[in-house]
C-alpha cells in the first residue's frame, strides 16, 4: 500500500530523503504541467517546479498536516506562478503570444504520436495549440481555477482553500473562464 | 434565480460537485432555459476541447535536486603523510641553524631582549660618562628604588590594615558571643537566687508563725494562772 503525501512529509522530517524523492517522483508531472498550463513556457515550468519541491524541502521542519499537502504544495506552485506573470507583466518581457510560436516546434514534438497518421497528427498539434492559445488568454485569476479544476482535478473547496478566497468566488471564476474558452476556442475554429 | 447562478451549477455538475436537489432544479431550469441549455451543450464541447491538451513529461534530475537541497561539502586537498611533514620540520630546523652560523661567523649578533629579536654587527663601543652624569644616574636610581620601596610599604600596609580589621571584626564577634553567654548565665544565677529566697521566706513565716502560737499559749498560761491567783487571793 502507498504511504500518504502526509506520510510521506512526516517521515522526511526524521530526515528519511527518500520520502522525499517518492513525493518528487509522484507529483514532477502534475507540478510541471500545472506551471505549463499557467506560464506556457515549459523550461520556466521546470524551474518553477524545481523551486516548489526546494521550497516544500525547506519547510519541511514547520510542516503540519493539518491541510492535504497536495493543497500546500499547489498554493506554492500558485504563488510561484503568480509572481512570475506579474514580474514578467512589470518588465514587459516577451509577451505571451511569442511563447506560444516559439514553442511550437522542439519540446511538442515529444507531444506527438508518431504512430499516427499525418494529417492527425497536423488536426492534433492545431487543438492543442488552439487550447494553449486560448488558456494564455484568460485572466490569471479564471486560469488558475479551471487548470486545477479541470486538469488538476481539484475539487472547488481544495481550490478555494488554494487561493485563500470563498468558493462561491471560485465557482463564478470557473464558469465565467470556461465560458471565455469555449468563446475563444468557437472563434479560433 | 439568474442564469448565472444556473450557469455555476452546469459547470458543478460537468464536475460531479452539486447535489441531489440541485440537480433537480437546475434539470428543472435547463426545461425553461434555451441560453442555458446551450451553455451546457457549448461547455461540453468546450471541456473536450481542453481535454485535447496532452500532458508534458519531462522527468527531474533527483541528482541535481539534492545537490541543490543538500550541497556536497568542498573536497579538500589530500593531506600530506606524517613523514612529509617531519621531513619538511628537519629541513627547516637545518636552514635556520645554518642561517644563525652563517651570521654568527660574519660577525652579526642575533639576540632575543625584552625588545624583541635585536640585530648587532661588531663590537658595540661603551660611551664615555662624567662623573656628573654618574651621580645623576645613581641618584636617579636611588629615587627609583625609593619610589619602589614605599610603594611596596605601603601595599604591606594596606595588606596589615584589611588583615587587622578582619582580626578586630572576628575579635569583636567573640567578645559580642562571650557577653551573651554571661548575661544568659546571670540570668539563670538570678533565678535560681529568687528561688532560693522564696524557700527562705517561706520558711520564715512558717517558723514565725509556729513561735508566735506558743508565743500565745504562754500568754493564756499565764494568764490564766494569773487570775487563778487573783481569785485565790479574792477568795
């Protein structure tokens, strides 16, 4: 039987390090994928995670179980990610868009199923890109709810408690993003 | 209720997150609600969409991470053997004997004063002195040792005062001790003393009383023989 995140964190604080690398190996890809979807670039996505398992390390000692650590461990990642847009957003860095040509070659190649047949794979990489597009377009605060609701499976209370605001507030951001997207995604077509 | 609200609801329900009743009367509202129905159908479609999105996968150097989380320490340099360094100790005692023959045998002085490490080539000439400046020099001596001398008086001194005051103070604490043990024995002397007198006197009224009854007897004796007699001779 697998040992909880929680677990897990109690045993790290004893100093057991390979707690830790089965924490790191069981949430990399979720942690990664969620700092993807929310600053579309996957090498800052790798820092970001990389910063979010330093920081869970680091807090290791003030660590109480008293909140599910995926909970704890998105709220770093959400603020990580939050602070990155809003300094890149300060220095007028390059703008989302850029990302979103930049990347289409290289690292979406891994994406692709080469078992498929040509013009699959072409419709495939054109939605994926059309969703990536359209979630690079929603305000922050609708782009954090619906990539932990939807491709985080995160429930409306863990998400409420994530973001430190009511669920209702979620509820609202979630459908008013969502309409947003299937907007966006219609115009794209 | 707005359709927003019912729009809320759709998005809890594409999630599995609403309630029984809710979905009764949401169901009972999409009956009703043409923009709303299609906001459903559009939400469906839309969450395919995303679903289209595959995940990334780019798995994390462990290694690398614990270098950051806990660095290595710095390797030092390896340590010399013991014979290395004892080698290198005698090779460094023998240049300095060396050096210190060397200036020795050239005629350079090495000496270690109060100064510190004092360097002298040849023979250092003695400067003439007057008889005067000999006088000076010994009469500032005499003041120096003179100085010295009442300086050490009167440290002994102050030492004698603080070892007789602590004398004095023990002595006074003795003497202090001694008075109380008199004055609790004259005070015992003194008790005893009214006892004994209370006995005294005691006994006294007791030896007083005792005589002044046959004081009284004697008295009525003759008394009585004395008016015997006066009858007698009335008779």
């Amino acid at each position: 039987m697998e040992k909880s995140d929680e677990a897990l964190m109690l045993q790290l604080q004893t100093g057991d390090l390979l707690s830790f690398d089965t924490l790191v190996k069981r949430w990399e890809k979720p942690l990664l994928n969620y700092c993807y979807r929310m600053v579309n670039d996957v090498a800052l996505a790798e820092d970001l995670r990389q910063e979010v398992f330093l920081r869970i390390y680091r807090s290791t000692k003030t660590y109480r179980p008293t909140a599910q650590f995926s909970t704890w461990m998105y709220r770093i990642a959400t603020n990580l990610c939050l602070d990155i847009l809003a300094k890149q957003r300060r220095r007028k860095e390059t703008p989302i868009d850029a990302y979103l040509e930049s990347e289409s070659d290289g690292f979406d190649e891994r994406l692709i199923d080469p078992s498929g047949a040509p013009d699959a794979v072409v419709l495939k990489k054109e939605i994926k890109d059309r969703v990536r597009s359209a979630l690079a377009r929603l305000p922050e605060n609708q782009r954090v709810v619906v990539t932990l609701r939807h491709y985080n499976d995160m429930k409306f209370h863990e998400i409420a408690e994530i973001l430190e605001c009511p669920i209702s507030t979620v509820k609202s951001r979630m459908a008013a993003g969502l309409e947003r997207l299937s907007k966006m995604l219609s115009e794209q077509e | 209720m707005d359709c927003r609200f019912f729009r809320e609801q759709i998005v809890s329900e594409s999630y599995d997150q609403l309630d029984a009743d809710a979905k009764k009367s949401l169901k009972a509202h999409l009956q009703t609600c043409r923009e709303c129905e299609q906001f459903q159908v559009s939400l469906n479609e839309t969450q395919q969409t995303l679903d289209q999105w595959e995940e990334v996968d780019s798995p994390i150097d462990i290694e690398a991470l614990h270098d950051v989380i806990q660095p290595k320490p710095l390797s030092l340099p390896p340590q010399l053997p013991a014979w290395r360094w004892l080698a290198w100790g005698v090779a460094a005692c023998l240049i300095l004997t060396l050096s210190l023959s060397v200036l020795a045998w050239i005629g350079v002085d090495v000496k270690w004063a109060d100064r510190g490490l004092t360097l002298r080539i040849g023979q250092e000439s003695v400067p003439e002195i007057t008889e005067q400046e000999l006088v000076r020099l010994l009469q500032a001596e005499r003041h120096a040792t003179q100085v010295e001398i009442v300086k050490q008086l009167q440290g002994a001194l102050d030492e004698f005062s603080k070892q007789l005051q602590v004398h004095l103070e023990e002595r006074q604490k003795q003497a202090d001790a001694q008075l109380v043990l008199i004055y609790q024995g004259l005070q015992s002397q003194r008790v005893q003393d009214l006892g004994f007198i209370r006995q005294e006197l005691q006994h006294l009224a007791g030896a007083t009383e005792a005589e002044f009854l046959e004081t009284q007897r004697a008295f009525e004796f003759i008394l009585a023989s004395h008016v015997s007699e006066i009858q007698k001779n009335m008779k």
